[in-house]
C-alpha cells in the first residue's frame, strides 16, 4: 500500500495547486499499475461537501485505475504537540486499518465494517442518501455510527471495470501473484518436460488449497475454487524451445457481502413474514 498523507498538507500550505495534486495522485497510481503489487491510498482535498467531492471524483480528477482507492471526508484527531483536535487526510488511518485487517483476518477480507482507531470526530457526518450517492462512484466513506463509533464503510477500487471493483480481489490477486510466483523461483533452469509441469500443478495447488481452507476463496470445494493448468497444452514446444514454463492460473475471490436485503410481506390472514 503507498500512500502520500503529506501530499495534502503542502496543498494546504500553498506550495502545490489542485492541478498539482492531482498530478502527483495520476502518478501514484501509474506507480502502482507499473509495479503491478501495490494498491495507493487517495485522499481528496480537505473541506469538501459530498456534493464537492462527488465532482471532484468524477469531473476533475476523473480517476479510473483498479489499483487506486478514494477515502472520504478527512478525520479529526486529537494532536499531541497542541491538545487540540486537528483535521488530517484519511489515508494514513486506513493504511493502519489495512494491516490491521491483514493481521486478524486476512488480505481476502475486505477492509471495512472496522473502527478508525484515535478518530475523534469526522469533517463531515455523512447520511446514508449520500453515502449512497458515493459507495457507487467507488468512493470509500468514512461514517460514524450512534454506538458503534466511526468505521470505514466501503472497500471499492476506482475501476470502471465490474471485475475489479471491490479492493479485497485486487488485493488478494496481488498477494497471490507475488507468492506464486516467489514460491516457484525453483524451477528455473529445470529440465522442461512433463515432470517439471506435474509438480509446478502439485505446488500450486497445494497452496491454493490452503488459501481456500482459510476462506480465501469462493466455493464448497477446491475444484469450485480454483483450478491449475500445466501441460503440453499450455507448454507447445516452440514455448519450450524460447526456455519458458507457462502456467495457467484461475481462482474463483470471495467478494464481500455490501447489502442484506430483507423482503417482507403481509399476509391477508392477518400475519406478516419476514424473508431474509
């Protein structure tokens, strides 16, 4: 995760226009597209109202990458040098929340429904019609809730692309990738051959299996899960003569549950039901 809480601050101080800022977030987020592993963390500019922020997210910054996300509105906490309470930009509360999540439950889980811990109050309390106005545009709201404190309550990626919406499949892609691959680092300069391809498949399907036993992945079973292919027919020979092993990969991410629908119906005797 990469995020550049700072960034804000020299806004705030005059040193960078809005122009600038968005300049420097398009460029995290090219990062982050590059390298292929990390996931930036935004924060929109300080005392915008949801209306504001809703323009700024689709007018004038206008971002759309699956390895981005969009924290809103700013947090207040309170600042130790002075005893007051002082604003500060989200990303670095909900880069503390991601590890956290990571710890307790898992990269698979998505990082929200959690507490923002040393939050004191938020810029912006947040009604769930706006929050409905946001949550679709893949604007993660921070809210607080009578009882239940101030939580994060969204885990979507800024991409148009339905398949990468929710923040905990880009994530677990990533964590997949990166252990796949460093978990197979020893078939380099192996003989090429039917052998070779057997146990890359034995492997790779031992560690997703694990991932699956964890609640990683969808399905009842690993065959539903997951599936590993390593063969003559993903390794042609002019694959092997250029000195390459492909595997094909497909694993089935569990997405999180955003909604619980409740229908309810009232019947003419009199009696009414409840189907959740």
């Amino acid at each position: 995760m990469i995020a550049v809480p700072d960034l804000m601050g020299a806004y705030q101080r005059g040193l960078l226009d809005l122009e600038s800022v968005i300049a420097v977030q398009q460029g995290l987020i090219s990062h982050c597209e590059l390298m292929g592993d990390r996931v930036a963390i935004l924060d929109p500019p300080p005392g915008l109202s949801p209306q504001q922020v809703r323009s700024w997210r689709m007018d004038r910054a206008n971002f759309d990458s699956k390895y981005a996300t969009l924290y809103y509105p700013w947090i207040s906490v309170a600042d130790p040098a002075s005893g007051r309470a002082t604003l500060v930009p989200p990303s670095g509360h909900i880069a503390g929340i991601w590890a956290r999540n990571d710890d307790t439950r898992g990269v698979h889980k998505a990082p929200a429904n959690e507490v923002v811990r040393g939050a004191v109050a938020l810029q912006t309390q947040l009604t769930k019609s706006e929050h409905d106005l946001l949550n679709p545009i893949g604007l993660n709201c921070i809210r607080s809730f009578p009882g239940r404190g101030i939580r994060v309550w969204g885990a979507r990626t800024l991409a148009s692309d339905p398949a990468w919406r929710y923040l905990n499949v880009r994530r677990l892609f990533n964590y997949l990738e990166e252990s796949i691959l460093a978990g197979t680092q020893w078939v380099v300069f192996e003989p090429n051959d039917d052998a070779l391809w057997a146990r890359i498949r034995r492997t790779v399907s031992a560690f997703l299996v694990n991932e699956w036993r964890k609640g990683s992945l969808f399905g009842l079973t690993p065959d539903e899960a997951f599936y590993v292919k390593c063969d003559r027919e993903t390794n042609p020979p002019e694959s092997v003569d250029a000195g390459q092993v492909i595997c094909e990969i497909g694993v089935a991410p569990v997405k999180p549950a955003e909604f619980v629908v409740f229908r309810l119906s009232q019947l003419t005797g009199g009696t009414g039901g409840v189907d959740e």
